[in-house]
C-alpha cells in the first residue's frame, strides 16, 4: 500500500478497499448516535447543503479505533512513516439535493490553541472559538490530509477535483495557474475507501446532480511541533 511516490509527484493518491461494509457501518451507527443525541452542540454547522461536525474526533473519541483499523495505520506507516499525530477533523455530510459547491482553493491554516505573536505565523481568524492561522509554508509542506469515504463518491455528488501537482508549486493565488496547461483530475472514490492529499494541493468541489448523499471525514495529520509556546488545538495522538 506504498502511494507515497503518487502522493509527493501528483499531490494525491486513492486507495479503495480500506474500510469493510461492516466497518462503514459501525462508522455510521457512531456519528448517528451522536448527531441524534446531541443536536444542539456548538461544532456542528447544519444548512439545507451541509451538515458538518468539527473538531470531529473530539466530539466521537470512541470512533478512533474504528476508523485506525490495521489497513489505515499501515497505509500511513507506509507513505509516511511514524511520528504523525492528528491535528485536525472534519465530519462532511453533503445531502441528496446540496447546492453546496467550493470553487478551487489550497488548505494554508492550521488549528492553534492561542492566538500569539510568533514570526511567519500570519492571517489569524476566530471561527467557534477556534483559532485559526497560516503557518510557514514547510509545515503545510510536510502535512498531509486523509479523507474516508462513507458513501461512493463519483463527479455527480461532490468528488473532488484538484490540479494534479499544484501541491510543489508553493503558496498561490488561483489565477496564477494556467488552466489550460495544467492538468485536472476528478478524484472519484469508492465506498470504504479513502484519498489521500497534500494541503498545498489546489482542489474543489461540484454541486450534487444525482440525488446521492456524500459523507466523508476528512483528518489532518503532522509530526511539526510548533513555535514559542503555540501548540495544536486538536492535537491527538493516535495508537499505532
């Protein structure tokens, strides 16, 4: 399961076949639980288009050993070897009829404990009481971001499309990218399988056309330790 040669040249790789039918479910049966429980928690973000939970494996802890099953922590000892924790969780459900699209863009902040001033450190925001900030560009660099599928993504219901390679090219503005020579890919996604990205990488998202849910959660990981007393907000480190 080694993609890392795809993974630094192309800024992505997909792997299928990761998660079993009953481990989709049992995946599902926890965040169900959850969201039925506790609707009213100030991490999930609810609209007719999305509904997401943040902070994700804070809010379902009980989740991380189904979701770090032998295939996963091989698939990252692999690519990347050891020393990586999570340091950020996202859970997407894009509904049957979303609207919900995301023009192109590249993943440049991380989530900090405090806001301080440390050099290089810049664009701070405050969303939920939640810090937010651009680091160096060699911390983005040596970060990189896996997305589990819980539903078959195709083109029709929010795969992701992203500029193969744009990940090596730094930090950019959009219009800096020539289009017409640059090539693009639609990363269409079984069910149990993930994807795999760089943040640099410059992706996007459709509207839904075909009446079909996608759900994905979607971890960021690093081994970085962070400058003059800033530290990860959703630092955890996960069992190998």
């Amino acid at each position: 399961m080694n993609n890392s040669r795809e993974i630094y040249s192309e800024g992505f790789t997909i792997i299928n076949n990761v998660y079993a039918e009953k481990e989709i479910d049992k995946l599902i049966s926890l965040i169900e639980n959850k969201t039925k429980n506790d609707s009213d928690n100030a991490t999930f973000r609810k609209s007719q288009d999305l509904f997401a939970i943040r902070q994700f494996h804070k809010e379902i802890p009980e989740i991380l050993d189904f979701i770090f099953n032998e295939n996963l922590k091989k698939i990252i000892e692999s690519n990347f070897g050891k020393g990586y924790f999570i340091t950020k969780s996202i859970y997407f459900d894009k509904p049957e009829k979303s609207n919900w699209f995301v023009a192109y863009h590249q993943d440049l902040t991380i989530s900090v404990d405090q806001k301080i001033e440390v050099e290089n450190f810049e664009n701070w925001t405050l969303k939920q009481n939640q810090f937010a900030v651009q680091p160096p560009k060699e911390i983005l660099e040596d970060n990189f971001t896996i997305r589990i599928h819980i539903d078959k993504t195709t083109k029709n219901n929010g795969a992701l499309r992203v500029i193969n390679n744009s990940h090596s090219k730094g930090i950019l503005r959009i219009e800096n990218l020539n289009f017409e020579t640059e090539k693009e890919t639609i990363c269409e996604v079984e069910k149990g399988g993930i994807m795999i990205m760089k943040p640099l990488l410059f992706h996007a998202s459709n509207k839904t056309t075909n009446n079909e849910r996608r759900r994905v959660i979607h971890i960021e990981f690093s081994r970085q330790q962070l400058p003059e007393g800033l530290d990860w907000s959703e630092k955890m480190i996960y069992k190998n």
